[in-house]
C-alpha cells in the first residue's frame, strides 16, 4: 500500500470513525449543546465500547483468539453505526450543528487570542517532540510487543510477548483489549504496530486528553457554547493545564508523565482519559438541568463504563468508585443549588456502570 | 501508614506540584465560587484524599493488586483541573481588583501576567518531562535502536524463511527485539531484566552475569535451549571461542557480533 494511502486509512481508524461515532448518542442533546469535543470524546467512548464487546467474545470463545475475525465484526459493526447515525440524521431532519453555527464568524476576544496561541504553541512543541522523541519504558516489551504478535501471528495472548514462548490466556491483562485495538489500526492500514503505538497514538491522545479538560474547563465556568477563541477563562485554563503535562515529570506515577512517556499504553488512558471523564460526568450532571443533558450523562456513563475496561482491568474499579462516592456530591450539589430532593440521580449515574460492573465479575471469574 | 507516606513521597519526589494542588484546593474553597466547583473540586477530592491515607484501604488495595499500584488511587483526584481552575480565578481576581486603577492599559494585562506567574511557579515547581534521561532523538518511526532492527533484519534474512527463530540478544536490546519482530523468540527477555521477579535463565547467566563470557559454557547453555543465533557485544570479553562449538561468527554488525548454528534445527 503507498505510504499516503497508509497513513489516509490510519487516520480514518484513528480519528475518522471513531469521532463519527460519537453522532448517534450526541443527537440526544439539543443542536446547541453538541460541541466538537462532546462529540469527539462520545465518539471514542462508543468506539472502544464496541471493540470490547466485540473483542472479549471472540477471545473466549474462538480457537486462539480469531483476530481476522474480530476485525471483521468490528469494522462490520462500525460500518452498522455510521450508517445508523445517517439515519437517524435524515429520519429526523436533523442536520447535527445548527445551521447558523456552519456559517457563523466564529467570536473572538484579544486576551483570549493571545492565550490560545500560547496553547496552540505548547501544543504544537508537544505533538513534535511526541513524534520526534523515542521514550523508553519497560513495559512496552510487553504492551507494544503483544500488538506485534497479534498483527503477525492474528491470534491474542496465545504467546508470551517477553519470549515468545506459548502460553495460556492471563486473564489479568487480556481483557484489557488495547494492545488489540493498536494491532487492528496497524492491520487495516498495513502499519507496523510499533510504529502506530510509538509515532501517532500520541498524536491522536494527547489531543484527546486536551479535549476532556476543555469540556471541563467549560463545565466550571458554565461556558458551554463558548470557544477558547472567545472566551480567555477557556483559553488561560488550557495554558495552565498544558504547563503541568509539559512540567508533571515529577515522577515516574503522575498520570503527566504517562501521558508523554507512555501515551500508547492503557494506564496512561485510565489516568487521562478514564478518570477525567469521570469526573467530567459529575460536573456535567451537577449543572444538568434538562432531561435531554440528565439522559446524555447517563449515556456518556454508560460508554465509559463498557470502554473503560479495553484499557486495563483497574479502570472499571476506579471508575466505579469515583463515580459512586462523586455521585453522592451531585447530589449534594444538586439539592444545594436547585432544592431537588430526591435520590433519582443516583440511579442515573450508577446503574449505567453495570457494563464496568460485568467486566469486573468476569475478571475475577477468569482471573 | 509509613508505606503510604513513602507511596506520596515518591509521587511528588522533592517538587511541589503537590503543594500547588493543595493551596489551590484551599483558595477554591476560601473563595467559595460556586456550590459545584466547591464540592467536586474541593470536598469531594479531600474525601478521596482521606480514603487514599486510611490504612484499611491499602490493606485491602495490597490484597488485590500489590502495593506498587496504590499511588493510582491518587489519580482520582483531579488535581491538574482544579490547579488550572484555581490559576484561572486568581487571574480573574487581580483582573477585577485592577480594574479601576487599569487607565489606557490593554485590557488583559493582569490575566496575562498573573497566568504568567503561575507557569514560572509550575515550570520551577515541576519537573520539564523532555529533560527525562528515558527519553531520547527517535532514530526511526517505530522509536527502537536502529541497531536492534539491523540486527533483527540481518537475522531473518539468514534464518530461511523461517517465522520462529530462537536468538540470544545482549540485556541492553531484549526489551526492542520483539517490539519489531515476533518471528524471533528469544532465550530471555525483559523478565530478566527486574530482579524481584525471581527469574532464572541458563543463557542469561552465562551472558550477562559474568564480566568475561565462558564460551564453552555458553554455548552449552544455548545447544540446551536449540538458540540457532546469538548476538553478542564485540566489546565484550569472551574467553575462548563459539566457533569451536558450532557456532559461525556471520558478521560484525553496529558493534555486535552474530554468530549462527546451522546444526540446530530450523522450527
């Protein structure tokens, strides 16, 4: 395959399908309620949700853990949603961004100008010292090296990545299918896996992770239909928070040094993507006030929970503990702010962790 | 309680971005925003904080997972958001405060300057990731010693063909060869480069544990484990040679040499 050609079907299973397939569960919120990042990071969660439940079945249940036909079902059951998603969209004449949002002149302020070009500027330094640095951590003998045994042997956790002897499942890590959705990027794209891992998952994480604290940023200071271009407590939030990834490296457990050291590798998403989003479900909960938003949280929980557990089995367990405790604050928060007094939040946040709850029996079962 | 304190102690080392979190938790709940930010940001973060401290949970924690992993608990805390929300509302602040005083200056000169102070604080408090001795230039895109590919692409082309060759590589390059290639297993790998794991390995030992390599020994140990290949380091002392038990020195390579047996079989 030529390299363009490589690279166009690697960005298309990087960030093409997963961004759209956060479409169908962002419909559910009013069109000005629906920005670039809601949808990005909604997208991913329903992309890592459907690589699980389609991953963990074919590894329990097929001779050697049928790779090929996991990325079949996958790219089938993708290929199902977009399709779903435009349908919908034309059922419900709903064109997904407000027409006078496509060809409105975006609002600018100078403070915030400045500020986001300082961003921009960090974030740009980053991504290039990202994709121009090597970063050695001994655990990629293990994660990376399972992403190259899958892609050129297509079965998963048949073989021990530090020798290559064979071996039996280890249910600690298999069913954290990552390494699994590195390797399947790399086979539709006739990519080396190494290469995926180490040269453009940053590329694609880092900015990510940066999403999730914008929605953050936004949720504290009730900005939600406000850019960074326009608005400088947005813009000034994301400076600070780019200084502390660049500066984090404090030690080798700051979920910072994760994030540029070990970008590829699951636990660097339960510490920058997982938990974020967690939290991000609780601010966006406390200030919920529609039942559209109350339903979309519940939704975005939903995803996070069935997506968490592709990345390592601690995630579900974290998750599940944040969002318990921190929904017992919601609801504190809530009945402070608007006298609801009534436990219906609880359930609108814990049942929808029942897929991390699945995931966590089946663990220890398996374990 | 010893153990968690050593846990925190080692998350922070000697920096202060712990110290920025926690009088950023203390001036949002001093300054008291809004209910929302108060508690999700500030309460409840402290809970979790008490929670992470409390020796019963690193008990139980210590039962399930080990002790090395408890610092993740620390995650839960959202301290990166809320030191950013705090740098934020301080700006605001001497925005508000120099208002009236400002005159003909530009309108965002003291959100500017006091974000400004904030990044020096936690440029100085922190430590600059790139600077990190485990990071280095890339020399390829798949971020791996150029001389592992060499050697593993050197290997592979005289191993006819075969998907499942068995090599010993030198310690410095077990972590790499099979993050490029699965077509070579190797005699040992990273399990025995961490010691508290407990792992033995005849190869290992003979190749790495002596500062001058026995060949007659080594080569005994790689027959015992069918190695078709060895790569060692040419600067290496290595008394006697691995020719004289079957194994042909094919090429000095970047620095190592590869030796072959063609007796062992090809799997």
């Amino acid at each position: 395959m030529p390299a363009l050609l490589k690279l166009t079907v690697l960005f298309i299973w990087l960030v093409g399908v997963p961004v759209l397939s956060g479409i169908l569960p962002c419909l559910i919120l009013p069109a000005e309620k629906r920005t670039f990042a809601r949808l990005c990071i909604t997208g991913f969660l329903v992309h890592f949700f459907l690589f699980e439940v389609t991953g963990i079945p074919v590894l329990l249940f097929t001779w050697l853990g049928d790779f090929a036909l996991l990325s079949l079902v996958f790219e089938a059951l993708c290929a199902l949603l977009l399709f779903g998603a435009v349908f919908v969209m034309v059922k419900k004449r709903d064109g997904f961004v407000p027409d006078a949002k496509i060809w409105k002149k975006p609002e600018t302020e100078p403070t915030a100008l400045i500020l986001t070009a300082a961003f921009a500027g960090l974030l740009f330094f980053v991504l290039y010292m990202s994709y121009t640095r090597a970063s050695f951590d001994g655990d990629d003998a293990y994660y990376v090296t399972q992403s190259v045994l899958t892609w050129q042997t297509e079965t998963m956790y048949r073989y021990l990545p530090y020798t290559g002897i064979t071996t039996e499942v280890d249910f600690r890590h298999a069913l954290a299918m990552f390494p699994m959705w590195i390797a399947h990027a790399a086979r539709a794209s006739q990519t080396h896996p190494t290469i995926v891992a180490h040269s453009f998952i940053p590329l694609v994480f880092i900015p990510l992770t940066l999403l999730v604290y914008l929605e953050i940023a936004r949720a504290l200071f009730s900005a939600q239909n406000r850019t960074m271009l326009s608005d400088r407590r947005l813009s000034a939030f994301m400076v600070i928070v780019m200084t502390l990834i660049l500066f984090g490296n404090t030690s080798i457990y700051t979920p910072e040094t994760f994030l540029l050291t070990r970008t590829w590798q699951g636990k660097s998403l339960l510490a920058n993507f997982v938990l974020p989003c967690g939290m991000l479900a609780l601010l966006w909960m406390a200030q919920a006030r529609e039942k559209e938003e109350r339903r979309f949280v519940s939704v975005f929980l939903f995803l996070l929970a069935g997506a968490s557990g592709l990345f390592t089995s601690m995630a579900p367990a974290l998750l599940i503990a944040l969002v318990c405790a921190g929904s017992l604050a919601v609801m504190g928060v809530r009945w402070k702010e608007t006298g609801e007094k009534n436990v219906r939040v609880l359930w609108e946040m814990i049942l929808p962790l029942l897929p991390a709850a699945i995931y966590l029996i089946l663990f220890f079962v398996l374990r | 309680m010893r153990e968690i304190l050593s846990i925190l102690q080692l998350y922070n080392a000697d920096r202060w971005l712990l110290l920025f979190y926690a009088a950023a938790l203390l001036f949002l709940l001093w300054k008291r925003k809004d209910t929302k930010s108060v508690v999700l940001l500030g309460i409840f973060p402290l809970v979790i904080f008490a929670f992470f401290l409390f020796p019963v949970s690193f008990t139980i924690y210590r039962k399930l997972d080990g002790p090395e992993t408890y610092y993740r608990l620390a995650w839960m805390m959202p301290m990166t958001a809320t030191i950013a929300y705090a740098s934020v509302l301080l700006a605001q602040q001497a925005e508000k405060t120099a208002k009236e005083g400002r005159g003909k200056r530009f309108e965002g000169t003291e959100t500017i300057l006091v974000l400004l102070v904030c990044v020096i604080l936690i440029a100085s408090g922190g430590r600059y990731t790139y600077n990190n001795i485990h990071i280095t230039p890339a020399e390829n895109r798949l971020h791996l010693p150029q001389t592992v590919i060499n050697l593993c692409d050197y290997i592979e082309s005289q191993a006819d063909g075969s998907r499942n060759i068995q090599a010993a590589f030198p310690s410095e390059h077990v972590h790499y060869v099979r993050q490029y290639t699965t077509h070579i297993r190797l005699s040992f790998g990273r399990e025995m480069m961490v010691e508290r794991w407990g792992f033995e390995n005849p190869v290992y030992a003979e190749m790495e544990e002596k500062e001058t390599i026995d060949a007659e020994k080594l080569a005994e140990a790689l027959l015992a484990d069918e190695c078709r290949f060895v790569v060692l380091n040419a600067a290496k002392p290595i008394d006697g040679a691995l020719e004289e038990y079957g194994y042909e020195k094919l090429v000095l390579l970047d620095g190592y040499y590869v030796y072959k047996n063609e007796d062992i079989p090809i799997a």
